[in-house]
C-alpha cells in the first residue's frame, strides 16, 4: 500500500473507526453486532489509512479470513430483516445461515415459520431447517436428483487465494455462493457460463452432474486460446473416468479424507461420498505444491518429461 494515495480520514471518521473496533474487538466472537460494525467498516472504507483493502485490513488487525468477515456481515443482515427490533437475544449465525440465497421476503416468511414450531420454545437451527422445508424455500434445483449448488469450505477457498492470489472468474456460481468466494466476476446458471467469455484467474468448483464440457472449455482456455492465466479446478477425484484422465496433464492434488461441503439448505454437509482433487494449471506449480501438500498429496509434472512425475506428501497430521 502506497501511503500516498491514502485519502485521509476525517477527525470525526477516526473517532468512529475507533468506535467500531471497540465494538468488533468486544464481540469477535459474535455476530449481528459484529456484523453491523464490519459493515460500517468496509462500506465506508474506515480502514484505508492502514490497509489497502477490506480483506487485508480483517486479515491483519484481527485474524480472521475474508470468508468469515463476510459471512458474519452476510449473517448480520439477515438477521436485521428477520428480527429488525432484535426480539430475539438467542439468535445465532447457525440460525440465518439456512437463509442466504432467499429473498427478503421469503426469509421472512421461513423465520417466522421457524418461530411458530418451536412452539414458544428456544428456537433452534433445526426449527430453521424444518421451517424451509415447509415453506419449499430450498436451493436452487438442477436436474431431478435434487440439490447439486454445494459450496466449497473456507479453508479450501483461502487456499485458492493464496495460490492464484485473485479470482477474476467464478464461472459455475451464484450471488450467495460468490460472497464467499468473492471472484471479481462470476456466472449463474442462467448466465450458462459455458457460453460466456473467461480470462484470467478463474476459480471453478463445477455443477457435478455435468462436470466433463466444463473441464474441457478450462483447458482449452488455458492450453489453446490462453485466455486464462492460471486455474484451480475442484472436483471429485473421479480417476476412473475419462473427463479425469484429461487432467493428468496438469498439477493435482488428492485432498486428505473428505471435505464438508454446505449449501444454505444444510448448512454444514456431510463428508463428501467421494475424495475430492484440486487441479492447479498456472505458472507456479512449485508453490501449488507446496501450499496444496497443506491439505493433500500433490503429483506434479516434471518439466521436460510428460511422463514424469513427482510427489509432494501430505504435510498434514500423518497419523489422521
């Protein structure tokens, strides 16, 4: 950050910094009021005089990733619409989290749902759960088998970061999805993202119910047209499968056991059925390989030798 092109803040702005990190510093652990201050805080840029952006600034003065900054301002403005005059001290961020990805409106209705069968009773994230299965407030439905729009974990997203540095593109995703991810750009389903135009960093977590087109259009992106710079490529490690064979031309990493997967319907989901890989195509593979053996065992490519290939081990907890 180039101190120079800091616009300074005001005596009163400076007041109100210090006001809001008091406030974030009481309740780190919280989350509406918490939520209510980092608001205030990025939207009015009160840390620009020692950070250059939000994500730093979260990152640096608290420790705490992006991903849970943004989650506790997402959670934080739910519940101000359920609960606008805060009648509701039990409330918890594992409460609203079901919610995001509805509508005002229909958050609304399924908290007030939720309200009515716990019956006068401590409500519960299972009352919230319940209440969105009889209001058919569900996440968004592809195909018959049912909900497929599930979203990757933190961790797995701060890795991404921490190779690509930025995420320009997130072309198989949605509003909700995309505040934790945070891409630059990203696509819907009805964008059809297959169709749009990609570049640069992409991130991709594809719909895994129709994972080969997708895979091929980020290869032919990076190898052929090179429209994309550097790529990380989350699926199931499917090594059976053809659209899998595909991917051994680039850096991949056999994530260790299975990952929690969520989606605003089940809030934290089971270990995935399957294993999982990461596939990084960029210029950095050595620090892929490092970063990624975090979470995995990575197989490179060797330079110069398609055939060859070298192993960086899981540098996990070897007795997990």
């Amino acid at each position: 950050m180039t101190l120079e092109t800091v616009i300074q803040m005001t005596v009163p702005e400076r007041s109100r910094f210090a006001e809001l990190e008091e406030v974030v510093e009481t309740n780190i652990r919280g989350f509406q009021v918490l939520g209510t201050a980092l608001t205030e805080i990025r939207d009015s840029k009160l840390y620009r005089e020692s950070a250059s952006t939000f994500e730093e600034y979260v990152k640096g003065r608290w420790g705490i990733a992006k991903s849970h900054a943004y989650r506790m301002i997402g959670a934080a403005e739910i519940a101000l619409n359920v609960d606008p005059d805060g009648d509701h001290p039990e409330l918890k961020e594992n409460h609203v989290r079901p919610l995001v990805g509805l509508s005002p409106s229909e958050q609304k209705e399924t908290f007030l749902e939720a309200m009515e069968s716990a019956q006068g009773e401590r409500m519960t994230e299972r009352h919230v759960k319940e209440a969105l299965e009889k209001t058919g407030h569900t996440v968004r439905m592809k195909a018959k088998k049912g909900p497929v729009e599930w979203y990757t974990p933190d961790h797995i997203i701060e890795l991404a970061y921490s190779i690509l540095g930025d995420i320009n593109l997130d072309p198989a995703s949605n509003a909700a999805a995309n505040e934790w991810v945070e891409a630059d750009k990203f696509y819907t389903l009805e964008d059809d993202g297959l169709t749009q135009p990609w570049s640069g960093s992409v991130w991709l977590n594809p719909p895994y119910d129709n994972v080969g087109p997708w895979i091929d259009r980020l290869i032919w992106e990076h190898t052929k047209d090179q429209n994309v710079d550097a790529a990380l490529l989350l699926v199931n490690a499917n090594t059976e499968t053809n659209w899998f064979r595909r991917l051994y031309d680039f850096n991949i990493c056999f994530i260790k056991g299975r990952l929690k997967f969520w989606n605003p319907e089940k809030v934290d989901g089971l270990g995935a059925p399957h294993g999982n890989a990461l596939i990084y195509m960029g210029p950095n593979p050595d620090l892929f390989a490092e970063l990624a053996s975090e979470v995995g065992t990575v197989v490179s490519r060797t330079p110069g030798n398609p055939w060859g290939r070298k192993v960086t081990k899981w540098k996990g907890d070897q007795n997990g």
